[in-house]
C-alpha cells in the first residue's frame, strides 16, 4: 500500500496534498496521472469511502475525493478545478490544448467522461447494480456499495437502464473520434498531443475493463465489481478504446497502478 497521512494531517501541512482513496477510482487515478505527467510530488491523505468524514466535511465542505489541497487556497474537489491548478502549478507539460476551440472540445467531452451523469458517473451506477446483486460481497464491501448507492440515488427507478444508454452512446462517442483522429494521423483523442483527455479516458476505462492484476492489484470483489457486463456497454467499447488506454499507461502514467 502507498503511504498516506491522515487528513488531519494532511490540513495542517503545506504544499501540495492530495485526498485519495485506497482504491483505483477513476477520479483519483486521473488526477494521480495528471500529477505524474507533470511531475507534481504531493503527500497523500487517505480517504475510506464509505466512512463519511468529520474532518473532510470541515476542511472541504463535503465528504468525497480526490480532493488536492495547495498550501493555504481553498480546496479544490472537483475534477476541473483540479486540471487548472496542476496547470498553474506545473504549467510544462501543458495537458489542455493552448487551440481555444480544442480546448473547448476536450472540456465538453472530458465532461461527458468525469462530469455528473456522464461515463464514469454512469458505470459507477452500473457497478453498484452489479455489487448489491453479488453475493459473495464482505459486510465491509457490502456496506461501501449500500452507502454509495444511497449518496448518488442511484436506487431510484430506471436509472439503471439511463446509466447504461449514456454509457453507451459516450463510449461511441469516444470510439468514433479515436478513429476518425488515427486516420488523420494522431495518436491521440484531441490534436497532436498529450492531453488530459487522453488521461481522463485511461482512467475512466478501469470501469470498462479494470488493467490486469499485474497491473492493478484490487481485491477480487472490487474487480468485479468494476468490470462492465452491461451488454450495451460491452458491445459499444470497441478494441481501440482498450488500446488507447493501454498506449496512454504504457507511455505516460505510472505502472503499476499504487494506491
Ligand atoms: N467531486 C469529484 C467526483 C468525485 C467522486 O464522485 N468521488 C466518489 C468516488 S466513488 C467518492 O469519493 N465517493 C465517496 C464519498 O463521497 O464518500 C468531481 O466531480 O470531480
């Protein structure tokens, strides 16, 4: 396991500190991938989910993560805010598109991957079908997957199958730009470049198909939980989707994945 300070502590420290939880969760491994890139050195501060808590409600106002914390600056909790401050932090290599409407475009489809109601939101409302139906889940497990369920609503009637047309169509979405940019030449989803939805996509794709064990070291629940078998969902990721994300890890992000 990586090495984490309490969040108590963490708020008491200056620099950079980073809220995470011990699991590999899309909004925090993108936000560890963007730190990497960028070369960022930050302290850890361990987040159980499932565990509201006290000390994260009074540092940041609410209770999930990742949260990164900048010396004395307010909190910054939400994914977008977060790319913003790692750019002013470490401005080189500048992981949103300096092309006005490029950036544009990456800010909308990162949206629709890390923003309320887009991918990762959506399969997290799929995993928790997934999770409160198994059951081989430990009370510990168990309780995790009741409380997110309650905390996102995602019991209400029918969202299960709104979370599995806008998975859908955003992996399509996906899918038809990667292509359309490898016959133009790039390597990845957005100009010439690295960007952070490059970084977004390898993240987000862990609730696709989780790396494998080598790569990723979950507790078996937790990898099944994970991975994907809505049938809609499974039948819009074509192999490419899978093989950006892996070109992305392999060149760019740290292997294996540590949390
Ligand atoms: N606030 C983040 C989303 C982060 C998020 O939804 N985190 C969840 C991951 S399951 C979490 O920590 N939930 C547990 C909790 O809130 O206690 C963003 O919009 O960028």
């Amino acid at each position: 396991m990586a090495e984490y300070v309490s969040i108590a502590q963490a708020r008491e420290m200056s620099g950079l500190r980073v809220v995470l939880p011990p699991a590999p969760g899309p909004w925090a491994e993108s936000l560890k991938g963007i730190l990497h890139v960028k070369k960022i050195p930050y302290v850890r501060a361990l987040h159980e989910v499932g565990t509201p808590s006290l000390e994260l409600q009074q540092w940041t106002a609410q209770t999930s993560s990742p949260v990164m914390a900048w010396n004395d600056e307010r909190p910054r909790t939400v994914w977008n805010d977060q790319l913003y401050l790692a750019e002013r932090i470490a401005p080189l290599p500048q992981l949103l598109p300096p092309d006005i409407e490029e950036r544009a475009l990456m800010f909308g489809m990162a949206n629709e991957l890390m923003g309320e109601t887009g991918l990762v939101w959506s399969l997290r409302v799929l995993a928790i079908r997934r999770g409160q139906t198994n059951l081989k889940l430990n009370e510990k497990a168990r309780a995790m997957v009741d409380f997110l369920a309650a905390k996102y609503q995602h019991g209400v009637p029918g969202e299960a199958e709104r979370a599995s047309l806008r998975a859908s169509r955003i992996i399509l979405m996906f899918g038809e730009r990667l292509q359309r940019q490898r016959q133009d030449g790039s390597h990845f989803l957005i100009g010439n470049e690295l960007s952070a939805l490059d970084i977004y996509w390898a993240a987000s794709a862990a609730m696709i198909q989780p790396l494998p064990p080598e790569l990723c070291d979950m507790p078996r629940w937790l990898r099944t939980t994970y991975t994907a078998n809505d049938p809609r969902v499974v039948e819009a990721v074509r192999p490419e989707l899978l093989e950006h994300r892996d070109f992305i890890y392999r060149q760019y992000l740290q292997l294996p994945l540590d949390f």
